[in-house]
C-alpha cells in the first residue's frame, strides 16, 4: 500500500470517528432535552420574562414508600411538592406529574440514577410554582387556590413498570412509585376531594393517560374527577399505511426511532402489568405504551393539550441525529424558520396523522382537546403559554381557559388550529 493510500486511509476513518463522536454528543443532547422541561424551563421565564416573584415549594419525601420498595432508580425516596389549597379550593385537588424522558437500556439508566430523574439526591429542593401550579389568580385563575402538587419523576418510565437490575443497582418500581404518593397524599385529604384533576407533561402527560382510570378509582362516584395530558400524545406513526406517503410512517433515515425506545422501555421495566389490560388483551404491550392506542378507551373524562409540530418529537423521534446522516435537518431541528418547503411537508405530515389519531376520541362529548399549529412542548407549565395577555390561542380562547371550561362544563372544548404558519399567537421553542 502506498504511503498517499495510507494517509488517505487514516484521514477517511478519523473523520468516520469524529462523526460518530459529534453524533453521539448530539444525540446525548437530544435525549436530555427531556430533562430540559419544568424546572428548567420555569426559570427561564422567570428570569427572562419579568416573572420574578414565583412561589418557590419545598420537596417532600414519601417516607413510607422503601417499605412498599416504591424507589427510584437508584433506591432513594421519592418524593413531591405540595402547596395547600385554601378558601373555595380547599377541598380541589391538582396532581402533576412531572416529566423528564425514558430510559430503556441498562447504560441509560444507570446515567439517569446520577440526575434528579433518577434520584431524588439530586432533586432540587424547592421549585417555582407557576402556570397551571401558580398561586395567583392573574396567572391560573381556575386552579390557584386549590391542592396543588407536583409528584417528582424518578422511575424512567412514566410511572410505571415494576422490575428490577440488582446486578446494576436499578430499581424499576414506577407503578408502586405511583401508588405510594396516591395513598400517602389521599391520607393527607386528598380521599376528602370534591373535584380533582391529574395532569402531566410529556413523559408526565403519558403516565397521565396510563392511570387516568386509576385515578378515578380513587374516589367516590359524586367527586368531580378528569385528567389533563399535556404533550403526551407520542405518536406511533407506522399504523397507518396512507400516511407512509406523507412523512411519519418512520424516521428521516427509515427506522422507528420512537418504537425502538418505547419497546426497549417496556421490556427493561417490566411495563406491561401497568399499561390496560382492555389494550393488551388485543395488542402488543409495546402499542399500548403510544397514547394513540389509548386515549379511545380512558373511560375518565380526559384532554389532550398539544403542539401540531411537538419539538421533542422532531428533536428525538421524527429527525433525530441518530438518523440524519448528512445532517440535512440540522438547522430545522434548531429553528422550525429555518426548515425546507420539503421539511414543512414532511412536518404537516405528522400534523396529519395527530389529528387522525384523535378523531375517535373527539367524537365522546365528555372529552377535550386542544391542538395547535406551534412549535413547541409542554405549554401547561410555563405561565406565558399557560396564562398571559400574549398566550398562544386558538380562535378566541387560549389554553387555561379552554382547560377550564372543559374542567367545569362551561364550554365544550374541541379545540384545533389552523396548519403553520397562519396561527400568529404561538411562543415557538428555539434552540440555541
């Protein structure tokens, strides 16, 4: 061999290795934005838009819950924040359920045990209280003096699976991590409630619709009881072969990135006994794990608040880097301004198929939606998406109001905007 060919072939693999290096970091970054949700988020508005004031919540750890082995990854307490209801909320009651992404292999998990995902070592101690969880009226008007809490998320899998690696020192105990924060607030007051409401963001929003059912059964018949699904509706988009010609069918490179997490979640964890059995007496528990299959058979009243163009789905399920070889949605994934006419298309395709996966569930009156055409995830928890003069709207109701309305009967919310870029009240999510 030629000493050129030898350079050339020494160049040719150092570049092969940079590219798996840089590949690897960003996909590392895409799976974290997960974790960039509530608290992160809460405390750029705060700093960035004026919302210095915000009621700051301490933690509290669940002290019964390592004697029902209901721990997080890593054994440790789980735990939430808890702010009392007062006046005509006293006896309200709302749950949230934080979100913060999956972990479905063994090396993930054991990354996850060493972040406030996984541990609650690593949870901060106080955070702010604000959107749906704000304590003011000018900012949440129907829910600011009820119970509210935020139940930390520390099991990987949306609150769910029940298994465990002792080999790794990883505890999969999501369902008993559910069940022991039900049972330690319900002696709290909670079993008291005259209307409560679950709610959840992203891997939150998902864990919202597993247990809606359950939540319910908590209480007696005469309790006003829904559940609010907020950027949860992950789609599995190969179901349905018409819309393979669009875009979503797969992932930018041919591969059902989504699918291959989700499967890897529910076989590491143990998912399958927590997931309904009037789904997986007649599908794959791995299908039951996507909303899409779900949502038509909660019994419970339940809405779905979410964006047409969800960023974390671009970002990790859609054109993930794992995926985009030539890098050719690099600036797409940053800023949906910089995304080709063929990029748009291929995004209105996945728009599509949201809105088909909700036509069966919209048809029940007792159900509410909310879909608009923005860029962006989890709009529940930031104030200015939740409750300002400039949030997102569609037609002449924004987002706490719909919910409201839903909640209280005042208004049937069916709720969906017009496709990008005619809808101009949007806070789209740009990534630096």
């Amino acid at each position: 061999m030629s000493q050129r060919s030898k350079i050339c072939g020494g160049m040719k693999l150092l570049k092969q290795r940079m590219f798996l290096f840089v590949g690897l970091a960003i996909l590392k970054w895409v799976e974290g934005m997960e974790d960039t949700n509530v608290t992160d988020i809460d405390m750029l508005y705060v700093n960035g838009r004026g919302f210095y004031r915000p009621l700051m919540v301490g933690i509290t750890l669940i002290n019964g819950a390592a004697a029902k082995g209901a721990v997080c990854l890593d054994g440790s307490l789980p735990g939430y924040h808890f702010h009392r209801g007062y006046g005509s909320g006293s006896n309200s009651w709302l749950i949230q359920l934080e979100g913060g992404g999956w972990c479905g292999t063994i090396k993930n998990c054991l990354y996850s045990k060493k972040t406030r995902h996984g541990s609650s070592f690593f949870m901060e101690k106080q955070i702010p209280f604000i959107g749906i969880l704000s304590n003011k009226a000018e900012e949440n008007p129907d829910f600011f003096n009820w119970n509210r809490i935020k139940i930390r998320y520390c099991d990987g899998a949306s609150f769910s699976g029940d298994s465990q690696n002792a080999g790794a020192g990883l505890y999969f105990r999501g369902q008993r991590i559910w069940q022991a924060a039900m049972e330690d607030l319900m002696s709290k007051g909670m079993r008291y409630a005259k209307q409560a409401l679950l709610s959840g963001c992203s891997a939150g929003g998902l864990a919202t619709i597993i247990h809606c059912d359950e939540f319910r059964e908590l209480f007696p018949r005469t309790t006003r009881v829904k559940c609010l699904s907020d950027a949860g509706l992950f789609l599995d988009s190969r179901q349905n072969k018409h819309l393979e010609l669009y875009c979503c069918s797969v992932d930018v490179s041919g591969r059902r990135s989504l699918r291959n997490l989700f499967g890897s979640v529910v076989t590491l964890q143990g998912v399958r006994n927590s997931l309904p059995r009037s789904c997986t007496s007649r599908l794959n528990p791995i299908l039951c794990y996507f909303p899409q299959h779900l949502i038509a058979s909660v019994r419970t009243p339940l809405f779905l608040l979410n964006a047409a163009y969800d960023t974390w789905q671009i970002q990790a399920s859609l054109a993930p880097p794992s995926a985009d070889y030539r890098w050719n949605w690099y600036e797409c994934r940053k800023d949906y301004a910089r995304c080709s006419a063929p990029q748009i298309q291929y995004l209105q395709g996945f728009r599509n198929q949201m809105l088909r996966s909700t036509r069966a569930f919209s048809r029940s009156y007792k159900n509410g939606l909310f879909i608009n055409s923005c860029f962006a995830h989890c709009q529940s928890e930031r104030q200015d998406t939740w409750f300002a003069r400039d949030s997102p709207r569609i037609g002449n109701r924004g987002i706490a109001e719909s919910v409201g309305n839903w909640f209280f009967d005042r208004v049937s919310v069916q709720a969906i905007g017009c496709p990008y870029p005619c809808d101009k009240t949007c806070h789209n999510l740009v990534f630096k």
